[in-house]
C-alpha cells in the first residue's frame, strides 16, 4: 500500500470517530495524524473523500471556528454542521 493510501485510511478513520455534533479543526487532525505541520495536506486528502456524508468530513473546520470549504458548498457544510448539533 503506497503512503499515501496508509494516510488516507488513518485519516478516514479519524473522521469516523468525530461525534455527531462536533467538530474538529485541520490542524487537530493533522497532529493526530502525526503531522502537525501538513495541514494544507490534511485538507487536500480531505477533497478526496469518496463518501463526503458517510465519512464527515463535513465536521473539520479550521482552528479559528470558521466553516471552510466543502464538496457540496459551504452553505450545505453549515446546514448539516447546524442540523447534527440539533440531534444531540
């Protein structure tokens, strides 16, 4: 398996673990995975999500609380960001 597709597995796998509800920023999840200064990379990997509902990436945003960018748009991230916060 190359080392990008080692990332991309540990990656998704973090995003699994993200409550419904709540959210995590880039650089969270860059030095959980080991690479505190690959954020950048970390969103980059993100865009390549095959299942962007099922796999949320939706729940990462960035450190200062901004919504940030998303497959479906950003109004739709904050509409699914706002409608999981209401189920808990």
């Amino acid at each position: 398996m190359k080392k990008k597709d080692t990332i991309k597995k540990r990656l998704w796998q973090i995003l699994l673990e993200i409550p419904i509800g709540e959210t995590r920023s880039y650089s969270e999840i860059s030095k959980k995975l080991n690479m505190p200064k690959r954020t950048r990379y970390i969103s980059s990997l993100l865009k390549e999500n095959p299942y962007p509902i099922t796999i949320p990436c939706h729940r990462v945003i960035y450190k200062n609380r901004k919504i940030g960018k998303y497959i479906y748009g950003e109004e739709f991230k904050k509409f699914i960001l706002e409608w999981e916060k209401s189920l808990k």
